[in-house]
C-alpha cells in the first residue's frame, strides 16, 4: 500500500516537472520572438529617423548656401560702394589740394600786404606823434595836462547835470502832488457831483413803439411821477425815438427803475397801485442778485467766512464804476493781483486777497459819510471783525494813514496796477498811444537811426542804429541828446531809459 503511493506521489511530481519544462520551453520560445520582432522595429524606427535625419540635413545645408550667397552678395554691393565712395574722395582730395595751394598763395600775398600795412602804420604812428608835439608846442599844453584839465570839465558838467535833474526831481514830486490832489478833487465829485460821464449816469429804456410813452406817462402824468417817486430815478421823455432815458447817480436805482419799466411794459398794465407792486418785486429782487453776485464773488475767489454785509457790498460793486473801470472788476484783479505777488514775497496771498477785494468797499455804502471812501472802508472792515491788517491796508492804500504792515504796500500797488494799466479806464489808452507814438517819433528824426521800440509801458525806449553811420562814442552822445529832448519836449510819469544800440553783423554762408 505504502508502494502503490509512493509511486502514485512519483508519478505526479513526474508530471509537474514535464509540464514545467515544457512551460518554460514555451516561455523562452515567445520571448525570443517578441525580441525578434523588437529588433525588428528598432532596425525600421532607426533608419526612419536616419533618414529623417538626411533630409533635415539636406534642408539646412541649402538655407545655408542660400544665406551665404546673399551675404555675398551684399558684400559684393558693399565692395563696390565703398570703391565709388574711395574714388569720390581721391577727388575731393585733389580738390582741396588744389584749393590748399591757392590759399598758401592768397596767403603769401595777404603777408606782404601786412608787411606793406604795418610799415605805414609805423609812418603814420611816427607823424601822429610829431603832431601831438606840434599841437602841444602851439597849445602850450602837454597831452597829460590837456587831459586832467578835460576831466575838470567833465566833472563841473556832471555837477551842473545832477543839479539839473535834483531840481526836475523836485519838480516832478510837486507836479505829483498836484496830480493826486485833482485825482482826490474827481473822486469826490464823482461821489456827489451834479453831472458826470454818460454811462455812469444814465440808462437807456428801448421801447418797442412810440405809443407805449403815452402809457407810461399816464393820465396827467401820475404815472411818470409814481415812477419817479419809487424809484428815485429821473425819467426824462423826450423826442428821441422809441427810447426812454433814466436819470440819477444811483446804478442800483437806475437798475431798479430799468427792470420795473421792463416789467410793466410787458405786461401791459400800468397804473399807479401796479407801478408800486412791481418796484417794490424789483427791489427785492436786485437786493437778492446783490446778495448772490457778492457770495458768488467770494466763492470764486476762495474768500470764505466772510460777513454778509460785506458780501451785500461786494455785490453792489457790480453796478459802480470808477473812471469807466467797472468797480467789482477792478477788485477781483486787485485781489488776484495781491495775492499773486504776497506768495511771491513769502507772504500770506489769502490774507492779501481778501485785503485786494475789499480795499475799495468805502465807495459803495449804504450812507455818504464826510470821509475818504480808504478811511471808511477800513471803518467798515473794523465794525465787521476783519483781520488788523486788513483793515489798515484798506486805510492806507491811498497814503491817508499810516501802513504799519507788508500787505498795505502790496494793496497799494496792485491798485495802481489794476487802474493805471492801458485800458483799464477811460481816456488813458488814447494818452498812452499818443506818448508811445510820440518817443519812437522823436527817436526817429535823429540822422542814423533805424528802428525805435517804446518798451516797457513807454517807461523804456529802445534805439537801434547802423552800425556803418554812428559810432560809439556818436552812440552815447544821441542816448545823451536824446534824454535831455524828451525831457524838454514831453511830459511823462516816473522816468524813461534811453537804450541806445549800435551792433555789427558779419555774415557769411558755409556750402
């Protein structure tokens, strides 16, 4: 039994080692197939790649032989503009050997002319010299003594010149005066005078038709007289076609009456209990653009914390002018002005600013006290808590009192400046044309001058003359001539500079 499974066992173990060789015979055969046909790919991918490979090569080596031709090519074309250009200047420099020759020889000439030149000079510096003896020996003065004694000369008439221009000074400081004094005359007079410019004292009304006069003068005239009454305002109708003339030195009442005729012509009704509605509705109304023209100023000039009857006077400047100059214009340029020139001397612009706009408020209050419209403007600035130096710049802007700080100079100015410019206010621009005119005439009939420039607002006058017709000294005497004619023949403000020039141009062409 034992035997009969022993075999058994034998047998089977026989056979699973049969079965496993044969399993790995099988094995070896698939693989050496599968290497086989590995290497088989291997040998197709290899020469797909060689070729590949060629190909890419082949493609290469002709963009290279391409590049190359056309880069010998470019040299070629380089070669042969670089030999035109060598061939070009071979010539030139035959040229300008040639020329260097020429030049050596105007130069050998030029030498011996200066030789010539210098032996005469030489001749002429020796006969000189024997004059100089001679005219020493006939004045019986040596050129040394001759000299200082012209010095003498010079200085007595230097003395008698500053003594001429102290006395015009004198004058001139006189002739101010008497100038500021009628410029204080006209101010007052245009505060309470009988008759003024037109256009500061009367507006025109535009009728459509001359039966609408009828209506305004009413039935016995009570309605022109209504109007007259509430408005202040005298209305002068007279034969002038379809126009109606408002009388009176008040522009705001002026305005008033303007408004309230508008008013009433266009609706038609007009009758004395209307009449007085509609002015007391204007009156309101110019009272509230007064308002809002002084706040708008104000904004726009970033002015701020300001009181409102100082705005209310702000705005009434609107309809005030000075010597034609519109009155609230003149304070936004004064006010601009200072403050541009307050931060350019390290100070406070707002400070000067609000000094700028508010330096002429005394010509526009409510009453018409016996002062100096600086003296009551600063008053005014005062009671309305206004800063210290803003109120005695406004004081002291036309020298009636005292400036103890820096903004009072600088509102002082930038009024002048507003005021006195070309064209600022009436019958300045004509006077300041004409002197103008008048310098560059003068300049002009002087022998040997070309041009004349009046710069500087006429405080300058510029003279060019030929250089071939007068000389320095010719130069200096004219700039001398010149200042003592304008002085004789003209009359001016401040002072004017006579800028005499005399230049020589050489000119000449490279090609």
């Amino acid at each position: 039994m034992d035997l009969n499974l022993a075999i058994g066992i034998g047998l089977v173990l026989a056979g699973a080692v049969v079965t496993f060789a044969f399993m790995q015979w099988g094995l070896k055969n698939r693989r050496r197939k599968i290497m086989a046909e590995a290497r088989e790919k291997g040998e197709v991918l290899l020469k797909e790649k060689v070729l590949q490979a060629k190909e890419h090569f082949l493609q290469l080596k002709t963009e290279h032989e391409r590049a190359v031709q056309e880069r010998n090519n470019k040299v070629a074309v380089a070669e042969n503009r670089i030999k035109q250009k060598e061939s070009a200047l071979n010539q030139k420099n035959e040229e300008l050997q040639r020329k260097n020759n020429e030049l050596s020889a105007v130069k050998d000439n030029l030498n011996r002319q200066l030789e010539a030149v210098g032996q005469k000079q030489a001749e002429l510096n020796k006969l000189h010299a024997k004059h100089i003896e001679q005219l020493e020996t006939i004045a019986g003065l040596s050129a040394q003594e001759a000299k200082r004694q012209l010095v003498e000369d010079l200085k007595d008439e230097a003395k008698s010149e500053a003594l001429s221009q102290i006395k015009d000074v004198i004058n001139e400081a006189k002739l101010t005066a008497n100038m500021e004094a009628k410029k204080i005359v006209i101010e007052t007079l245009q505060r309470t005078a009988t008759e003024h410019a037109v256009e500061n004292t009367v507006s025109v009304f535009n009728l459509e038709n001359e039966e609408i006069k009828g209506r305004i003068i009413g039935r016995e005239g009570r309605n022109i007289r209504a109007l007259e009454a509430l408005t202040g305002v005298e209305i002068i109708i007279d034969d002038s076609p379809d126009a109606i003339i408002l009388s009176g030195f008040d522009p705001v009442r002026r305005e008033i009456a303007r408004l309230s005729l508008h008013k009433l012509v266009t609706d038609g009704r007009i009758h004395p209990a209307r009449i007085e509605e509609v002015v007391t509705k204007t009156q309101k109304q110019i009272e509230q653009e007064i308002m809002e023209t002084g706040k708008r100023t104000c904004i726009d000039l970033g002015i701020l914390n300001m009181s409102s009857e100082l705005m209310r006077m702000i705005g009434k400047m609107k309809y005030r002018s000075s010597y034609g100059q519109n009155l609230l214009q003149h304070s936004r340029e004064t006010a601009n002005l200072c403050a541009t020139m307050a931060a350019e001397l390290g100070l406070n612009p707002k400070i000067a600013k609000r000094a700028g706009l508010l330096h002429d408020i005394g010509k526009v209050p409510d009453n018409e006290p016996d002062l100096p419209h600086a003296i009551l403007g600063m008053k005014l600035a005062e009671k309305y808590k206004e800063h210290p130096d803003i109120c005695n710049a406004i004081g002291a802007h036309h020298d009636e009192m005292e400036m103890n700080n820096l903004i009072a100079p600088i509102v002082q100015v930038c009024d002048a400046i507003s005021g006195a410019r070309p064209g600022a206010r009436r019958e300045v621009v004509e006077a300041y044309i004409n002197r103008l005119n008048n310098l560059e005439s003068l300049a002009l009939s002087y022998p040997g001058v070309i041009k004349t420039y009046a710069i500087q607002a006429g405080r300058e006058l510029r003279v060019i003359v030929g250089a071939d017709k007068v000389s320095d000294n010719e130069a200096c005497q004219l700039s001398l001539d010149l200042s003592k004619k304008i002085q004789e023949e003209m009359t001016y403000p401040g002072q004017i500079k006579i800028t005499v020039i005399r230049e020589t141009r050489a000119v000449n062409y490279a090609k």
